[in-house]
C-alpha cells in the first residue's frame, strides 16, 4: 500500500539512525506531523525493537484506539493482530500483536506485573508535553529499567510542543530530532476587549460566524461538558449553521460517538470539545477554530488532599495548538475569544500534573514496585515534598502501605484500576460478600456521572446514603430500563458504561485470592456498601454540627457544608464521599454516606476531660469529650478535676474582654494611683509596674480560687492589688504615700493622689494653726498640695510652701475671712494659735 506523504517521512531515516546508535531519542514534531502513526511502523520495520513489542503510550483512552485503528489501516491489517491496543477493561490485542497502544496508566500497570518489561523492545512516549502523571510516572519507572536491568531497551520521547532540551539532558543527553510539519497559513483573529458573560452563548456566536465565512469543519475548544452542551443549545436555538452535524468531542464519550467525529462525513461538522482535540486527536478537514481560551484542570487542594477541577486559562502552548488545527489541510481561521493585551500575559506552559495533583495512586504503584523513598525517586522532575507525604499519609490510613513498604492490602488494591480509595472499598465489600454491589457504588464513582439534571435541586427524600441512591437507580435501570430516579434522568448510554466496569471490576475482584471473610452472616448488602464507603472514606468523616442542620467539621477542623441536592438529611456520623471548593470557609459536599458510631475502630477513639473557658457561660468548665483524632464525637459536662486550677484560663479569658468583664472602683483605682506615685518617686522600693492597664496585671490575682466572670466581678480589687506587694512593699506603701495625714488639729486628713501631680490635702486654715512647714511624702522628697479651705470649706488658698503663707498671704486673708466669719478664731499670730478641731461633718 503506497501512503500519502506526511512531513515526519523526511526525518525517519535521522530517527532510526539515531536510535540504532543510542538507548533513548527525543523527537520534536508539531500536531499532524504524522509521528504517531509513522513512527512505531518504522521502528518495528528497522528492527529496533528486535523480537519485542513497540509499546506506545497515549494519555487518553480515545487517542491509543484512533492511533492503532489508523497504523492497522496504513499497514493494511485487521485491528488486533500485529497493530493492538488496550486501554482500561478492554483490549483489542493477540499473542501476533507487535506494535501496542496503550494508555499511560495501563503501562504503569504492565510495568506492575512485568518489572523487567520483558517481551518489549521499545517504549514510545508520545504526546508528552502533555506531562499527565501518569506519563511522568511510566516514563521514570521505564528509564530505572533501562538503566538497571536492561541496557537494550530504547525509549522514544515524543512531543508536539515541549522544549526537548532538559527531557533529552534527563535522558542522557540523547539525541533530538526535529520535524517541521507542514501547515497553512491561519489568520488568528482576537476580541477587542477582554469578554463578558458566560461562555457557551460567546463560543457559539463565534461558531455561527466562522461557519459562515469558511467552508469546512469548525472546531470549538470549551472548557467541560457542560459548556459543550450549553454551546450546543444555543447553536440550535439559533439556527444559523444549516444542517451542519453537531457534534460533541470529550474523554467519556462513549467509543461509537468519538469515532464518529474522527471519520469523515457527507456533511460539515461542528465539532465542540475539550481538550482531547488540542494534540491527541487529528479532525481533517478542519478550517476554522473557535477558542474560548479555558480549559479545566486537576490541582490538588492541599487543605482537603483531593483533586478537583478547576477552569484556568490555557498557556500559551496550548492555543497555538489548537490554532495549529485549522490550517491542517487548508488556509484557516481561528478566532480567539480574547484579546491581544490578554494573550500577551499568557504562560508560556502549563504546569504538569505532577506538581498539582493527588499522588496517592502512583505513590501505591510504586511501593509495590518496591520504591521505598518516593521523594529521591529518579522523577524526570520530582513532585512537592508535602504532596508524596500527604499521598502516603491516605495510604497508610487506608492500610495500603506501613513502615516496610506496600502491605499485603496495598498490593492486592494497586491491581485495581481505580483511585486507592475505591480499590479499597471494593476489596471491603469483596471480604463481606457484597462485591458486586460495591463494584457498582465504586463504578458510579469512577467514571462519568450518568445521572443529568437534579444533581442541583434540592433532595425531596431522605437516605443514608447518596451513593445507595445512585446504585439503586442503575440497578433499577439495569433490570427495566428504567431511566428516571430521585436524583435525576439516567442517560442510558453513560449507564451502560457503569454497568460495564462494574462487571470488570467484579472479574477483577474474582481473580484474587479467595479472601478472609469479615462481618456476620446474612449482614444487609446496604450496609455492606456504607461499611466499605466509610474504610475508603474515613479521612473525610464529618460529624454534623446540629441535628439535621447541613453543616458538619470534618477530620482535621474543616467545615463542610451537605449540597440541597444531598439526601443524607439525618445521620449524625457521614463520610463526605466527594467535596468541592466554593471560595468560603466551608467546602460543598454533593454526595455524602452515613456512618454508624459502631464501625469506628474502638481503639482509634480517645477520651478526655478537656478544661477549658465557655463564653457562652462565662466561666471555665470540663467537658468529657470523645475523640476520633481531632474529631469530637460526642461531649458532656463534667466536673473539674481536682488537680486542675481555673484561675489561668479565667485570666485569660477576661483578657479578651475586659472592659466588659472588670472596672475599677474608686478605692482601687486611688490604691493604683498610689502606687505608680511612689514608684515613680522611691524606685528603690521596687514596686510593681502596673502600665496602663492594671486590672489586666491584677488578673492572675483576681482569678485565684475563682472559675466564672460573675466571681470575677464580685472579687474584691483592693486585696487583690495588695496581694500583688510584698509586705516590706506594702507597708512602705502606707508609710510613704498614706491614705491619710495627721493633721495639727488631730484629725487624720485624707490625700487624693492625682497622676502627674502632688497628692492633694485639703484642710481648713484653722486645723494647720501652729504647723510651720508644709507635710511631705515619699520619704520627705514630695510636699503634699494644700488646698487650705475657709469655714465653706472652699479652697481660700493652693499651695505647697505653707511658711510662705503664714508670712505672705494669710496677713491678706485673714482681714477678708474675719469680716465675712467673724465667729472663727483668726489669730494674728497662726504658728502660736492652737489649731480647732473640725466638728463631725464640718
């Protein structure tokens, strides 16, 4: 059979040679290059791969069967025989097959079962500037391979966009090659601001228009399934693009509907899909795209452990592949839903999967390869640190791995083709003699969701389970057909798929050793499902906060928040079986289990009397509390224990509030006054500094013996503020910065300490008769401020050099005072007088 010419045939001899002569080869070549389909023919045909298989990786599903439907085409043989692919529970491959497409994760699970990779000459990389983990991981287990046990194996790292330089250094310093393509001119065109809106309605304005002004396919990049079928309600709303064929493009279509893009029609396409098009897939007779600039990608949410999805905007890379493909066959058009400003802020790449998402699964993979340290691993670039620990923390949880490595658990649950999580659900529902049913719980949660609409709107039921729920609808569907369940519309054809790897996991399942049976004879298949959620789910136990409220605290303090769609309306225990961000404190939990006080492991559960302030009482408790790590399951009031003192934590809690917890009175805050004044004037005494605010110094002390706010606010301050003093400090305190002063007249007068100034006396004239010099304080080095009062006891004279008076200003005072009190004595002489007592009240 004579092919058509593709730009990678001029580079094949150079990639031959070069990997005749060297164990590895890097090779640059834009997408429809024609590497993938020309490139593993060629190797087989010049022997390299000696008597073994060339393997060739793809990072999808669909990409692996297109890739060894078109080489078996080109070669002219029928699709399993020397041209094969395997991809996830199917396999279209013979003992005759010599050129193996497969997806990476598959290879990582040959890689399990034979570590040596014998039977395999050469291992093909293609696509790898899509850098999926699991193409991280295949391609670093391959090279310790390569540079362990087996120096004849060659590796082929192909890539569209990826700058081969540090793979090639990484390999060795390995050859690159370089094709160039071929391609058409495309006239790129941008939007002349930044958009608005939603993006479907955007995305099929541009469609209507390309379609208009181009005459072949048009393929528009979307970010997820849901825009691809909003973009095609409103392409058939508006009924501007003829009869054209509509047609979706993502991972979970189903096989007939992908293929069916891929093979040529009597009609233009419109073709809407994610980015499986962008280099995986080659659509001829594409002259237009429409690029909305999203895409969605896993990242790892470091606080909950778990990938999810999230929209970004796509690296620089990546749009101009996806622009690459409308000038395949023909001048093209692609019309990029931003603008320029905006595609000059683009990053150049994006990250690869290793750096943002969960590693659980190939951290297990490894362990059963016999890695023991993940993190000096010989990764082509080497994950976080904190994302292999976090990996191995679940691992260990789930039982998987312990101290020497995989455990017997962990390696019977890496044969399973699932997240760690469901393996180990499976393998829990297998030992109670439920397997099946849990295989159904565990495809449900495995691949795409069959269930359209209602997943929004609020459950009108109430059940332990939002997985039961689901299972009983498939199993409802499965024998009837039936279609419409509580937690909306089946699509039929996604069903039939959970059905499928539901009976593969089920043959998996069977294969293994027969194992030790756990629970009770004839224990309910529902619970069954719940046990084996809960051992997968048990890092994400969540208690609710009140009955039947939807917010609970999960493992670890966070808060979560049941979805209105989630039935688990009553279950005070659940697992959050899946948790998506929302931007707030608490995170969203669409599908839920529930989980009995029962099945949690008796000696996981600690129980404490916890001490501690409670606000809402005011006044420091014990509670009993029972703990699953940081998890409270239940807590009751008890009494405090002996050998605890409240007095810290009461302190400290009337700290956070003390203006409404503690004021001073008049006498404490004259006994405060007091002190700072001689502290200020006979450092030497040493008195305590009580700042600005002393009821916060005075706490430790007022909160002595006492254990509620209403204690607090009846304790004494004076005593407490005394307590505070030594005696020696104490006593000088009332020696030298008294209460009150004895007067000549005999009366102990009172002294009001003010800050910054001389304590005050006030005292009429006639008590001081006979008195030469003015009293002092603080060891002599402070007079006090007389305020010397007439007989109407107002202040007739201020002064702190009473000599002065006598001689100066009492001789002026006196006439006045005389006239006005001419019953009061006013000697001329007021040294030699006898000073007059103060009547009681006068």
């Amino acid at each position: 059979m004579t092919l058509p010419p593709l730009p990678i045939d001029a580079i094949l001899p150079e990639l031959l040679s070069s990997l005749a002569e060297r164990p590895a080869v890097v090779l640059q070549a834009p997408a429809g290059a024609g590497k993938t389909t020309r490139v593993p023919p060629a190797i087989l045909d010049a022997g390299l791969a000696a008597s073994g298989q060339v393997v060739v990786l793809q990072p999808r599903r669909l990409a692996a069967r297109a890739a060894a439907a078109r080489i078996a085409a080109e070669r002219g043989g029928r699709l399993g025989d020397e041209i094969g692919y395997q991809v996830r529970f199917e396999r279209q491959a013979s003992r005759a097959t010599r050129i193996l497409a497969v997806t990476d994760g598959l290879f990582v699970r040959m890689l399990a079962d034979d570590p040596f990779l014998e039977g395999i000459g050469v291992v093909v990389f293609d696509e790898f500037h899509e850098r999926s983990i699991q193409t991280d991981l295949a391609l670093a287990m391959t090279r310790r391979v390569q540079l362990e046990v087996r120096p004849e194996l060659k590796i082929v790292v192909m890539s569209a966009t990826l700058a081969p330089e540090p793979i090639a250094a990484w390999l060795g310093d390995c050859p690159i090659v370089r094709s160039q393509g071929r391609t058409f001119p495309v006239e790129v065109r941008y939007l002349p601001h930044s958009p608005q809106g939603p993006t479907a309605p955007l995305v099929a304005r541009g469609v209507e228009k390309l379609f208009g002004e181009t005459g072949g396919h048009v393929l528009a990049f979307l970010p997820g399934v849901a825009e691809i079928r909003q973009t095609e309600r409103e392409l058939l709303h508006g009924g501007r693009v003829g009869d054209a064929d509509l047609m979706p493009l993502y991972a979970d279509l189903p096989l007939d509907q992908q293929q069916a893009v891929l093979e040529p029609g009597r009609r233009r396409k419109i073709v809407l899909a994610t980015n499986v098009a962008e280099t995986s897939l080659t659509i001829e007779g594409v002259t237009a795209v429409v690029d909305s600039g999203l895409a969605r990608v896993l990242r790892v949410d470091p606080a909950l452990g778990i990938d999810r999805l999230e929209s970004t905007r796509i690296s620089r890379a990546s749009a101009d592949q996806r622009c690459g493909r409308a000038g395949r066959t023909s001048p093209g058009v692609c019309l990029r839903l931003w603008s320029e400003r905006e595609q000059a802020g683009l990053r150049d790449f994006e990250s690869p999967e290793i750096a943002r998402v969960d590693l659980s699964g190939p951290a297990l993979e490894l362990l059963c390869w016999g890695e023991t340290d993940l993190e000096h691993f010989g990764w082509y670039e080497a994950p976080p640190a904190s994302s292999i620990e976090q990996s191995l923390r679940l691992l260990r949880r789930l039982g998987a791995c312990g101290q020497n490595g995989a455990t017997e658990l962990g390696r019977q649950m890496s044969r399973l083709p699932v997240h760690p999580r469901l393996a180990r659900a499976l393998i829990e529902g297998h030992t109670r003699g439920q397997g099946p049913r849990v295989a159904l719980a565990c495809a449900l949660l495995s691949d795409r969701d069959p269930f359209r609409g209602g997943r929004h709107d609020e459950s009108r039921h109430t059940s332990p389970s939002d997985i039961l729920d689901r299972v009983a609808a498939i199993e409802a569907f499965d024998r009837s057909g039936t279609r419409h369940s509580d937690v909306g519309q089946l699509d039929a054809a996604a069903a039939k798929a959970v059905l499928r790897t539901r009976k593969q996991l089920v043959r998996l399942l069977n294969d293994m050793p027969a194992p030790a049976k756990k629970g009770t004879a004839g224990e309910p298949a529902d619970e069954v499902v719940l046990r084996s959620l809960f051992v997968a789910f048990a890092d994400r136990l969540a208690r609710r906060r009140e009955p039947n409220s939807p917010r609970a605290v999960m493992l670890g303090g966070r808060g979560v928040r049941l979805s209105r769609a989630s039935a688990v309306r009553d279950a005070p225990l659940f697992v959050c079986v899946s948790l998506s961000e929302t931007g707030k404190s608490e995170s969203l939990v669409p599908l839920a289990s529930a989980v009995e006080r029962d099945w949690l492991p008796a000696d996981s559960l600690q129980v404490s009397v916890d001490v501690e302030f409670d606000r809402s009482r005011e006044r420091v408790v014990a509670v009993r509390r029972t703990r699953l790590d940081d998890l409270v399951l239940d807590e009751a009031m008890t009494s405090l224990p002996g050998d605890v003192d409240p007095a810290p934590l009461l302190a400290a809690a009337a700290a956070e509030q003390l203006e409404r917890t503690l004021c001073l009175d008049d006498d404490a805050t004259h006994f405060v006054t007091r002190i700072r004044f001689l502290r200020q004037w006979m450092p030497e005494l040493e008195l305590p500094d009580l700042g600005d605010d002393p009821l916060r110094r005075m706490l430790p002390w007022l909160a002595m013996g006492r254990q509620s706010f209403e204690e607090l606010r009846r304790a004494p301050v004076v005593p407490a503020l005394e307590a505070m003093l030594s005696g020696p400090q104490l006593a000088a305190l009332q020696r030298e910065a008294p209460e009150r002063l004895r007067v000549p007249s005999g009366r102990m007068a009172p002294l009001r300490y003010e800050p910054g100034q001389s304590p005050i006396l006030a005292v009429k004239i006639q008590e001081m008769f006979g008195l030469r010099e003015t009293p002092r304080v603080a060891g002599g080095r402070v007079p006090v401020l007389l305020h010397l009062l007439a007989p109407n006891m107002r202040p007739q004279q201020v002064t702190a050099d009473l000599a002065s008076f006598w001689k100066n200003a009492y001789p002026i005072v006196r006439k006045e005072l005389k006239r006005r009190y001419s019953k009061h004595p006013w000697p001329e002489d007021p040294l030699a007088a006898r000073p007059k007592p103060t009547k009681p009240g006068g």
